[in-house]
C-alpha cells in the first residue's frame, strides 16, 4: 500500500489544508506517480482503472499551475460524457476551495448552448467539456483559447470508442503549441497511442494498480 502524503509534494499550504478538510489524508498510487511529473510540468500518459482517483491526480496539478489573478481560461479538460463532465467539475471545485475565486464552468452537449454563451461572456479559468460542445464554441468564437496552458484529455479510451477524434483534433488545432498536455485512460489501445504521438510533447507514462 503506498501512504505518500500531499505534504510531500511541493504544493501551497492553502492547498494542502483544503485537502486535508476534503478529507484527502494520503496520495493513491497514480497521484503518487502522476503529481511530481504534472507539477513539474511534463507531458503525461496516465493508466490506471476507474477509481483510482486520476480526477484529483490532474486537478491538483492543473490548480497549483494556475494564474488565479489571470480571468482567462488557462486549463481544458475533455471528458467523454456530460455525466462525467459534471463530476470532474464539481471533484476541481472542492480542491479549489483553497482559494475564494477560481471559475469553472462545464460546457457539454445535450444542454441549451444560448446560457453557456453568457456564461462565458464572464469568464471562467477551467472549462470542462465534451469535445463536440467545446468545438462549436471555439468555431462560433464564443471561447477562446488563447491563454490555455493546459489541456487534459479525461477517459480517453472512451472518447475514442464514442468517435471523438476528430472533434478532439480540431479542438486542439484551437489551442497554442506551447502548453502541458495530459491523457488519462484507463486502458492503451494502438488508436490512443497514435494520438500521443500527435498531441503529447515527450510524455512521461506512469501506470498505477488499485492493490498498491
Ligand atoms: P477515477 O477518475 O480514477 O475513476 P476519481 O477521480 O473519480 O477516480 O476518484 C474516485 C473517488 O476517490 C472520488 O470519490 C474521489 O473523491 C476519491 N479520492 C480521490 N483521491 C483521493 C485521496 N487522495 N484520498 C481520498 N479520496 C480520494
Ligand atoms: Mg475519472
């Protein structure tokens, strides 16, 4: 069993308060492996199973890179559904309770696309979004990412099973060259390793089993 604790990593005191509150006593093994690298940050590939606690393991790393002072959207995480959208959001809004203004907003399909367009008339620092959605703001120039530093590619395998890579490509011709990017699945099919090969910059691969 691996019991590294949070306060091992180099992360602010605030965070690591507000962790402990949440009750996140001790790292899973794939944030064990996956937080130095995200920190540090590397590219990364990142299997392990559901449950494993992957949401935590990208969001601590993509709210420690965080501007907080800079209202631009700085970090994008792509999940397969609305349902797992939803979750990822709402996980990223209890560990980013260390600080009192950190805006994260879902954009997914299958809901009214007019009030996400007033939604991000305001701003936000994390989108969290299915690929189709995120694409049809970027095309009608309602979302911009031009400040992003991070994308996140949440459930990959399954984005790839629902044909998702084309919109997923065309997201990403959307955002600067120069950025962090991080794909999380739970399984490595020959089509996942094809789109690392395009989209990821020398990443580092950790793996992490749940019996660790
Ligand atoms: P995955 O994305 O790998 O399927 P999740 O990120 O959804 O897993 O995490 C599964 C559950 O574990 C969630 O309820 C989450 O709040 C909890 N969790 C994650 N990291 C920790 C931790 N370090 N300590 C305690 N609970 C955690
Ligand atoms: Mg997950």
């Amino acid at each position: 069993m691996n019991t590294q604790n949070f306060s091992s990593l180099n992360l602010t005191d605030a965070m690591l308060k507000n962790l402990e509150k949440i009750g996140y006593k001790h790292m899973t093994p794939i944030q064990a492996k996956a937080l130095p690298f995200i920190l540090k940050k590397n590219d990364l590939i990142a299997k392990a199973k559901t449950g494993s606690g992957k949401t935590a393991a990208f969001g601590i790393g993509l709210l420690s890179n965080l501007d907080i002072k800079k209202f631009r959207v700085q970090s994008l995480v792509l999940c397969p559904t609305r349902e797992l959208a939803d979750q990822v959001a709402n996980e990223l809004r209890q560990i980013a309770k260390f600080a009192h203004n950190i805006k994260i907003l879902t954009l997914c399909g299958g809901v009214a696309f007019g009030p996400q367009l007033g939604s991000l008339r305001h701003q936000a620092h994390i989108i969290v979004g299915t690929p189709g959605r995120v694409l049809k703001h970027l095309n009608k120039n309602s979302l911009s990412l031009q400040d992003l530093n991070m994308l996140v590619l949440d459930e990959a395998d399954r984005m790839l099973d629902m044909g998702f890579i084309e919109e997923i490509q065309n997201v990403i011709d959307f955002a600067p060259k120069k950025r962090q990017t991080l794909l999380f699945s739970a399984t490595y099919p020959d089509e996942i390793k094809d789109l690392c090969k395009s989209i990821l910059d020398n990443p580092i691969e950790v793996e992490a089993h749940l019996q660790e």
